[in-house]
C-alpha cells in the first residue's frame, strides 16, 4: 500500500495540472465553441441607433450588427464550416459584461467604449467608431462657434458623461457656462428648442440620433468643436488572441477596401429604419485616422 501512494500521488497532481489547465483554456476557445455547435452568439443592444437597435419587424439591425454578421461570414470561412447560424441575444450596460465572459455571448455588437479600465475584464476589437461631445444649437441663433455660448445657459442630460468632460477640460469656451440638467435626452432637445437653453452638449452620435428622430429636425446644428474623443468597438472574451485576429483581420479589409466607409454612409448617411431618418454624421478627422491606421487602443 505505501508503494503505491507515490503513484497515486502522482496521478492526482497530473489530473489537478490537466484540470487547471483546461479550465485555463477555456475562457480563450471562443472558436472552438463555434466550431463545435455551428453557431455564433451575438450581443446586440436594443435601442443604440444606428449601431444596433430593433428595426423593421423587431430584428436586429445596424452599423454594429452589419460588422459583426461580416465577422461571422469570416469566421465561417476560416473554420470551413457549411453553415454558421447567428444567435442574437440582447444585452443591456449592467450585463453585457458578464454575459460575455459566461459565454453566453461570443461578441457584443453595439456602441461600448473601450476603456483601460474595461480591459481588465474584456477585450476590443479595433476602433469601430470614435463619439465625440459636441454642442448642437438651434439654426435660428446664429451661433456658429461655441464662444458665442459664453454667459449663457446650456443643457447637460442628467447622468451623461459630457459634463464630466466639461469639468475635466475646462477651455475658455467652456468657462462661465450656466449648466441646467435634463432628465433624458429627449428634455434636453426640449430644453434646447424651447429656448431655455441656447446649447446642448452630448456625444455627437446622439445627438444626431436625437435629431434625426425629431419632426424639427432642420432647426438644429452641431457644431464642430469637439472636446474629447471615446473609442468604440466591438468587445469580445478577454485573452483569446485567435478569435479577436479574425475579428481585427475582418475590420481591417472593411477598412482599406472601402466597404468600411460604404457601410458608414449607409448607417450615418442615409435613411435608416425604421422611419427613414437620416443621422447626417460625416465620418470624423478622428475615424478617418483610425481607419487608416486601424488599432485597438483604449480611449485616451
């Protein structure tokens, strides 16, 4: 019996490494999951317009979603699968996390910023979009620059990350504002177009998006200064190298073909469901550079 109890000892050390080993293993197999069931689980968010939102007959649309379906294309073709079926899951801020590192999802495809921060928990593709705050202002005010703001009440949405920015790089544009708070973006467009406030200042995407949606949508103007910049992209498993080089390769051929900027203009440009709005959001200085140069680098 005590001849025995080095090999037994053994036995369990090497089942104990083979264990670890495989548990260590499995939070970075993302393609073989896929290969194994044929199918991909994408995270897509439920009103983020234009990057993935409900559309025409409740299903999952948009600039995010067209990505990640031309990712799930490639990744089909490198697994030489005959079929790959998308699963769609949807997800919200608090769980996307989570959803993600369980598995449950493969990919999120919406509008998440990539972040330092974040990336202690998950990994980023490269940029696919690049927000900036922004102000917008009515037509009929004349105002062309944010200095014409100085002395004067604008609106922040409650909650919004834009009066943080406005803390933390303070300029002489920004200085000797009266801030008052909206609710929700809808109470500050309200704000704004009521005259109770002569600017508002948010992520330019949403405020596209909210002035896409408004019936007045021409008695808005967003100006071009900018006072920061968030690097979005889509967000996979945190260390699983061999999945996230398909998903940058993907990006990157979108991006030096030209098929990257087709789908913008599609997206920003150009009637969208479900109404036909049009966001009219040019691709910024800052995309244009990602997209020549593509990278994954966290929001500065």
């Amino acid at each position: 019996m005590q001849r025995r109890l080095p090999s037994l000892a053994i036995l369990l050390l090497l089942l104990a490494v083979c264990g670890a080993a495989k548990v260590a293993h499995a939070g970075s197999d993302t393609l073989e999951k896929i290969r194994s069931s044929k199918r991909i689980s994408i995270g897509y968010r439920e009103a983020s317009v234009p990057f993935s939102y409900l559309g025409d007959q409740q299903r999952p649309v948009g600039f995010s979603v067209d990505l990640c379906v031309a990712i799930s294309e490639r990744i089909k073709a490198v697994l030489k699968l005959y079929a790959l079926d998308i699963a769609y899951t949807s997800v919200n801020a608090s769980n996307r996390i989570p959803l993600l590192q369980n598995g449950t999802i493969d990919i999120e495809c919406g509008s998440t910023t990539n972040t330092v921060e974040r990336q202690k928990q998950v990994g980023f593709s490269f940029t696919t979009f690049v927000s900036q705050p922004r102000f917008m202002v009515t037509a009929a005010s004349g105002i062309v620059d944010p200095r014409d703001l100085r002395g004067k009440t604008v609106v922040i949405t409650q909650g919004s990350g834009a009066l943080a920015i406005a803390q933390k790089h303070p300029s002489e544009d920004l200085a000797g504002l009266t801030v008052t708070n909206a609710k929700d973006h809808a109470e500050s467009l309200f704000t704004l177009r009521t005259g109770r406030a002569a600017g508002w200042l948010e992520e330019d995407v949403v405020l596209a998006g909210t002035r896409a949606l408004a019936s007045d949508a021409g008695n808005f103007v967003i100006l071009p200064k900018v006072y920061a910049t968030f690097n979005d992209a889509l967000m996979i498993r945190k260390d699983d190298a061999d999945f996230k080089s398909i998903v940058d390769e993907t990006i990157a051929t979108m991006m030096k073909s030209g098929e990257f900027a087709s789908l913008y203009d599609k997206w920003f440009n150009s009637p969208i469901q479900p109404a036909g709005q049009v966001l009219n959001l040019p691709i910024s200085a800052a995309l244009k550079r990602v997209i020549d140069a593509p990278s994954d680098n966290p929001t500065p």
